[in-house]
C-alpha cells in the first residue's frame, strides 16, 4: 500500500457562510462552515478546503475567523484559498489555523509569490491553484489557458507551462480546477489533469465537475491525480465520503477504511 | 496540581493546531518560549513545520533552550514528542538547504525523499503507520504525513526507527530514544488516530 488518494470536501465561504454556486452564479446557502467541517471532520474527509469567494474586506476578515474556529474543533488538513494576495496574506490564514494555502491570481501576476511563501513558510503549505479553461477547437491538440475571476477573464497564459513553473518555483500541491467543468457535475477535465501531473513530481489534486462516484474514480485512473477535490455531491447528500472512499477502493485504488 | 505539558514556541508553525489537539484530549498546556518552563514542565512537545534549517535556527536562537530540552529529555528523562520537523530534529544532521547540525539525539540523517512522476513529493496525505518492533505508544494506522524530508538511521543496529510507513520505499514515520519519541506524521491532523496517539502520549511513563 502507500499513501491513500485523498478525498477532499470543498467549501465555498461567502461572508461567513458556505455557498455552492453552479458555474459561480445563482449561490445557494448550504449553512454554517464550522459546522459543517465539524461533519466533514466526522465522517472522515481526508482533508477539507475553504474556497473563500467573499468580494469585500470584511469578508476577508471573517474568513481568519471562521479559520480559527474551524482550526479549534476539527483535526484534519485545512487548505483555505481564495483572495490570497500577498506572503502576508498567507500567513495570516496559516497562524489562524489553516495547514495549507492556495494562491490562485496572485500567482497569476505574480509567479514568484509562490517561491516567496515557500521559502517563507515551506513548500508543503504552499498550494498552487490553477483555473483553467479549454480553448483547442474540437480536433486539434488540446490546450488549455488560465483563467481568472472565477473562470470569466482569460490571461492568454498556457494552463500546462503555468502549472509547470508553479511547481518549480516551490509549490508543493497543485489544484487544478477546469471552469469548463466546474458546477456542471460532467465530470473532471481528465485531459487537463493527466496533462499537467505527468509533468510534475508534486501531487496534483483534480477539482471541477464531480457529479458522480465514477468521477473521482477517474479522476485519479485516467487523471492521475493525488486528490480528488467535489463540492456539490457531498453538500446536498448525495453521496458520503466513506461511499467516495468504496467507490476508491472498489476500483483498487488505495483508500483510507474510517467509519463514518 | 495537575501534570503540565511545554508546548515548546520557537517560532516554526502550526502551534496552534497542536495547542488545539492537546487540549482536546484533557492536557493543561503551556505554550511557552521559556527554558525555564520547559525545565519544569512534566511533558514536553516540540512541533513543527518548514525547513530543517530554520526551525534549528529558531530554537538555537532562544538561549539556553536546546540544552534545557536536552537535560530535561536525555537526563531527567522527561516524556517528549518531537512532530514532523520537531521529530527530524532529534537527528544529528539535516540535509534540507545545505548540511545542518540538529539536536543530536538519535544517530540519523534527515535526507530528502525521491520524487518520481509516480512517487510524488512532497509526501502528503494518510498513510498506514507499520511499528516495526515490540509495542510502543505508534500503533497500526493510518495518519496524516505531509513532508518531503525524511529521517534515515545512522546506524542500523542501533536504529531509533519505531515505526515505516511505505511512500516508493521505506519511510520512517516514527523514531524513539528512551523518552523521546518523534512522529514525522501529524498526530493533531490525523483524527482519531491521531488524538488517541496523544491520550496515550499523555498517560505515558517510559
């Protein structure tokens, strides 16, 4: 055996409170973050991730403290992403409890932010997160770009040769999330994910479009991903993370046996 | 008065998370900076995160701090648990960022671990946690690791490793000399694996 794929519950937080949106429109409220990390924590998630989405400063700030809370009751890896701007921004969210942080548009501008916060902090906290959208036409090699502002402004950076460079300048995890897929529970862009983990040593966690078990199976079958990251098949019960965990194990990949 | 435990501070994370997981399973914690605080204290917990190097740094920067550790632990035989980076430092060496010195506790190199498209470092994420001779307070589990430098032994007959874990090969996941035990996994973010290691860590009298 060796290290379990990792199944990990994705919040997105809004001014204290969790929402889930379908390709970032119409939110819904889907409750309280600590509350429901307390149940992730329970049931056996392999590690939680807070997705914050807040607009405002005062959102900015309600996020350390839903970090601390969460930090003070549940004792599972918290990643927490969203806004992350600067090395002092990181280490903000890093002493109010999370283990690890990812940097998405900062990362973006600035791609040297990512060796600051590993020098700084180490790279195992230093998350690289890599919004990415298709822009081949049906037919030709595929390519993807990064895209910014939740998935609706393109930067014309080539997806692969970011993630590449993110990872060598200290990144220790990528998270790669296709904002073709996400919200619409269509499944991983598998192509993205497979293209950018056989080009990195780091793990590399799928994100965007779960709908069903069989998706993080792929994920990690035909991705090759590290971690299999779903929001919506989790929130509104449709599924447990202990049947995520079957669902792994039947396809005999290595997954970890909790209850729950 | 109730057993205190030195949550030693010296600058190098997630304190916080451990202060957290200590006091869930019933310890009175001082999270302290002080040698005489440690030097009093009835158990001992040295975490950890970042670079080898910079973690040295900071508990060699507060005076007198390695050598209270060092008499506490080594002769007066105080319960110890080092985490991740504190566990690495027992070590004699780390290699992370150049060649440092460490605590010096146990014959051992902190060596980096091999990356490959198939074997990704750093390590992170559970993984089942093997004791690897009679019973210790490391049992059979899964836990959370998150490292990409790992201990090797100096000395295989003398081998301070009391536990493996398997990530491409080998990889210690546990080390003990006399009352000092380390775990290069996190205990306070293994769940219930974790928290029942320090219930046991807290009841323990080697």
């Amino acid at each position: 055996m060796t290290v379990r794929v990792r199944v990990i519950p994705c919040l997105d937080v809004a001014n204290g409170r969790v929402v889930k949106g379908v390709n970032f429109v119409d939110l819904k409220d889907a409750g309280d973050p600590v509350e429901q990390a307390r149940a992730y924590d329970a049931a056996g998630a392999d590690e939680l991730c807070f997705l914050d989405i807040s607009a405002s400063h005062e959102g900015r700030g309600t996020l350390l403290d839903i970090v601390k809370r969460t930090a003070e009751v549940c004792f599972m890896p918290l990643t927490v992403g969203g806004g992350v701007g600067s090395v002092e921004d990181a280490r903000a969210l890093l002493l109010a409890g999370a283990d690890k942080v990812a940097v998405n548009s900062a990362a973006v501008r600035r791609p040297e932010i990512m060796a600051d916060i590993a020098q700084r902090m180490g790279s195992q906290c230093a998350v690289a997160s890599v919004d990415a959208r298709r822009v081949s036409a049906p037919g030709e090699p595929a390519r993807w770009e990064i895209f910014t502002h939740g998935g609706r402004r393109e930067t014309g950076i080539d997806a692969v040769a970011h993630a590449v460079r993110l990872a060598e300048l200290g990144a220790g995890e990528l998270l790669v999330t296709s904002m073709d897929g996400d919200g619409t529970q269509a499944g991983y862009d598998l192509e993205l994910t497979r293209t950018i983990a056989s080009n990195v040593d780091v793990p590399v966690v799928a994100s965007g479009g779960v709908g069903t078990l069989d998706h993080l199976v792929a994920g990690v079958v035909e991705g090759r991903a590290s971690a299999v990251l779903a929001a919506s098949i989790f929130h509104f019960g449709k599924h447990s993370i202990a049947e995520a965990h079957q669902a792994l194990r039947n396809a005999g990949l290595p997954a970890r046996e909790v209850a729950g | 008065m109730a057993e205190t435990v030195a949550l030693i501070d010296y600058g190098a994370g997630n304190l916080h998370s451990v202060h957290n997981a200590l006091q869930a399973v019933g310890a009175q914690v001082v999270v302290t900076d002080r040698p005489e605080d440690v030097a009093r204290a009835n158990r001992l917990v040295l975490p950890g995160v970042g670079s080898f190097k910079a973690c040295m740094d900071g508990l060699t920067a507060i005076p007198d701090m390695a050598e209270t550790l060092r008499e506490a632990v080594l002769e007066r035989r105080r319960p110890f648990l080092g985490i991740c980076v504190g566990m690495q430092l027992m070590a004699r060496f780390g290699l992370e960022h150049g060649r440092h010195d460490g605590l010096g506790w146990v014959e051992g190199t902190v060596a980096p671990l091999k990356p490959s498209r198939e074997v990704k470092v750093p390590h992170m994420g559970w993984n089942m946690v093997e004791p690897t001779g009679p019973a210790s307070l490391v049992e059979r589990g899964e836990a959370y690791f998150l490292h990409s430098y790992a201990f090797e032994p100096g000395d295989d007959d003398l081998s301070p490793v009391c536990a493996v874990t398997t990530h491409g090969g080998r990889v210690t996941a546990a080390i003990q000399k006399d009352t000092a035990l380390g775990v290069q996994f996190h205990p306070e973010k293994s769940q219930k694996y974790g928290l029942d290691l320090l219930t046991r860590f807290l009841a323990w009298k080697p």
